[in-house]
C-alpha cells in the first residue's frame, strides 16, 4: 500500500529536519547497513529531484533510529521534526510480543489526539498502525499478496498531492485497512485492484526475493512479481513529495 500522511501546521524556519524511523523490521543487508539509512537514501533521492526542478534547496536529513519492537524505545518529540512508521513483517492486527504493537498504536494516537507539531509518515505496516490509530483494525487481505510494482490510481486529492494521474510503485503486502476513517480529517488518495484504500509507498524492493527465498509465497504470486519488479515505478517522486510534506506550513 502506499503510506498514510498525517499533516500538522508548522512553518520551518530552515531545512535541516531531524527525521525518527521507528524501526519495526530486523536491520537491513550490507546495502544499507540499517532501516534509518535506507529511508535516508530514499528521502534524498527525493531531495535532488526537488533541487533539480529548483523546487527548493537542498536538505539536510538527521536519522536517528529507535527500535519500538525489541527495545520499545521512542524519541523525544520535542527534538524531532518527524516520525516515520516503517513497513514489518508483523501483523499489524495483533498486540505484538510484549504488547509493543498495542504501545506503538497509543504512541501514534497519542500524537494525533494531542496534535503535535510532530509529522508523521507511516509506510505500509506503518499506514496500518496509523488506521489502528484512527479506530480502522487491519486485516488480512482476500484478494492475497500484492507485491512488486503496483498501478496505483490516484483520487482528486491523490492527484493534486502528487500532479500526476496515476503511481507505479512497489508493494510488499498482504494486509489491508478495510476501509478509510470517518475521521474528517482522513482524505483518500488513492486505490488498487487489491485494496481500495492506499495511502503512500515506500519499500525496498529487496524485501521481495527475501520473502520468496522464506517460502512466504506461492510459485505463481513469486513469478507475477518477479517479472515486474524492474518495472518503471515512482519512488523518488514519492520522496520528493514526503519532504515537500514536511516542508510545508
């Protein structure tokens, strides 16, 4: 799925953003040493992109990574511009070991409730977290595994938010929001032929063979998305947008 953006009014008076991955996967490969420096390299592709278009300027990122599933460790907001929900091999529907899952849902919902000047960009497992957050429970998907890269198409809001029709982005999943919130502040963005409710996506596309070489998918869903995985997809505009996102008052 794609990710779930949650906006607060906040003027910035520089760009040097100090970013907060709550870390719910185990550390990535060699490639990229940790989840915090992946999202890193991801937020500055996103970055040249907007400095080649003269967008804006050019920003400086600080990553510092908390472990909320071994650890439970959380930042302070105070010190922090915003939170990024990474996607997990969890089930977001269930408490977790040690209820971390269910803490991590309080944490976010805390956020929201208390309206912090926090941003928070929430990412697959994440974007389920943040429904949790806004009383919508996960569930396991009838239509199966979506994975590889995905037609995502866009609503009015989703078009205007990115200015583009439609996304082609990578999706590891088979977990699903059932349905938006109520909440009047939740505006879809966007729907695929396996899930009406979408938000923003942003994975690496490694985790795939990963999952197949774990025997987590059937012979025919591995062959399907193998064959798209280097399929064009629009990542760095994803990236751009989340630190226009976060840029913004």
């Amino acid at each position: 799925m794609i990710s779930t953006i949650v906006r607060r009014g906040i003027q910035y008076d520089t760009i040097l953003l100090n970013l907060a991955p709550l870390t719910l996967v185990d550390e990535t490969k060699e490639q990229y040493g940790s989840i915090g420096n992946l999202y890193k390299t991801f937020l500055e592709a996103g970055a040249s992109k907007l400095e080649e278009s003269e967008l804006l300027e050019r920003a400086d990122l600080y990553v510092s990574s908390y472990d909320v599933v071994n650890k439970q460790d959380y930042p302070d907001l105070e010190k922090i511009d915003a939170v990024i929900l990474t996607g997990s091999r969890y089930d977001a529907f269930t408490p977790g070991l040690n209820n971390w899952i269910s803490k991590l849902v309080d944490f976010i919902r805390k956020m929201l409730q208390d309206r912090s000047r926090v941003r928070i960009i929430a990412v697959c497992f994440g974007h389920q977290i943040v429904g949790r957050a806004y009383g919508v429970m996960p569930e396991r998907n009838d239509a199966g595994w979506e994975v590889s890269v995905t037609p995502v198409v866009l609503t009015e809001s989703g078009k205007q938010l990115f200015g583009q029709e439609s996304l082609a982005l990578h999706q590891m999943h088979r977990d699903v929001l059932p349905r938006y919130s109520s909440s009047a502040s939740v505006e879809p963005i966007g729907h695929s032929d396996h899930g009406d409710v979408q938000g923003i996506y942003v994975k690496n596309p490694s985790e795939f063979l990963e999952r197949r070489h774990g025997s987590v998918l059937d012979e025919a869903t591995y062959q399907d998305g193998k064959d798209r995985a280097n399929d064009p997809h629009d990542g760095v505009t994803v990236g751009a947008r989340f630190l226009m996102f976060l840029l913004e008052g």
